[in-house]
C-alpha cells in the first residue's frame, strides 16, 4: 500500500517536534557552547566517499582536507579564538565534535544533502543525529559545504537544532556543490528567523524539494 505524502509529514511533524522540544530545553537551561570570540572553528572533513563524483575516491578525500585546510586562513575563521579540521570516518567522530562545548561553529566539507553527510562505509549522519549528538547550542556558525538537495521528504537542514541562532545554519539550498573550488555565494543563511517552528520547517522543504538536479 502506497502511502500519501500527508501520512509521512505526519512522522516528520512528530520528529520535528521531538528534537525542537530538546533545542527549547537547551535554550531554557542556557546551554551554550562558548562565543565565536573565545571558543574554537571545527572545520570537519568527511572522509566519505561516492562513484557518483568524477574523482577517484583518494582524491575525493584529499579534495575536502585540502579545501578544510584553506579554510584555517578565512575570514570565517579569524572570528574565532581558534580553528582546528578534523577528518571524520564515523557518527562518533562527529558526535565528540557537536558535545565539545568549547567549539563555537562548524563547517562540514564532503559529500551529502541539505540533511545529511555522508560517512565512510555509505553511512550518513543526518539532522535526527545531530539532535540526538548534541548536550547544548552552538553560538557560532553552521556551514554546510556540500550540496543542499531535499533527496527524502523528511528532511531538515542538518545544522537546525544545534544552533542557538538558526539563522547561522549555511547551506546551498537546492544547489549541487562541486567537489574542488565551490563558489562561495552558494552558501546562503538558510533560516530569516532565529527560532522556526514545525510548519517553518516543512514550508522551506517545500519550496526547494523540486530541486533535485
């Protein structure tokens, strides 16, 4: 039996609730992680790989590091006490990364889709993760570095409920993302607002789930 698309909004509502009730605990209990000022840029390359990139899967690695690596000297990272980048094979990488409260802001650099980067092993580590991996609020900023297609119904940007300001979540919306030298411009604050609510959520699905080039 097919299912319609209201029933599975039905469990994206439910799960979108889930997480945004931990996200407003961790507001409510002041939960942060330092400022930009004194905390530290975690500037994460994903060692996974795809035969769906004209590289070959070494230099596929070697393309995020070398781009994780040049970041260090951005005017993203001089807003930092200090940046740091960090290969990532695993959920558990990157689950250390998000209960470090002492890094302010993430950039992720890899494979994925505007929900979910892709791991070693075909394995993805997705926005429920996220809300799951985290013990507090980003106070920095969230770049998403890769490419920003809705691929399942059920999906919200990957940074939403770790950052205390969800205007500070980046990503290309809609947009693929080339594997060497993406342009800049294509990373755009994802939310006008610092809080959305459940239907915020699902209305910005809606308007770039057609995207998918």
């Amino acid at each position: 039996m097919l299912l319609s698309r209201k029933e599975p909004d039905k469990r994206f509502r439910k799960d979108l609730l889930r997480a945004a009730t931990k996200y407003n605990a961790f507001h409510d209990a002041c939960e942060y992680s330092k400022t930009p000022e004194l905390g530290k840029l975690a500037i994460v390359a994903s060692q996974g790989t795809t035969t769906n990139s004209n590289l070959d899967p070494k230099k596929q690695v070697k393309v995020f590091l070398d781009e994780a690596e040049e970041l260090l000297s951005s005017d993203l990272a001089a807003q930092y006490s200090s940046a740091e980048v960090h290969q990532v094979a695993s959920n558990i990488d990157l689950s250390l990364i998000l209960q470090d409260s002492d890094i302010a802001g993430i950039v992720l650099i890899g494979h994925g889709t505007i929900a979910a980067l892709r791991l070693r092993n075909d394995k993805y580590f997705n926005w429920q993760d996220v809300s799951r991996a985290s013990t507090h609020l980003k106070l920095g900023h969230f770049v998403q570095r890769m490419c920003g297609f809705y691929r399942v119904d059920s999906s919200a940007p990957l940074g939403t409920f770790v950052m205390a300001d969800q205007r500070k979540v980046y990503a290309a919306l809609g947009e693929a993302v080339e594997d060497i030298n993406p342009p800049e411009e294509s990373f755009i604050s994802v939310f006008s607002e610092p809080k959305n609510s459940t239907e915020g959520i699902i209305d910005l699905r809606n308007r770039f789930r057609h995207l998918q080039t």
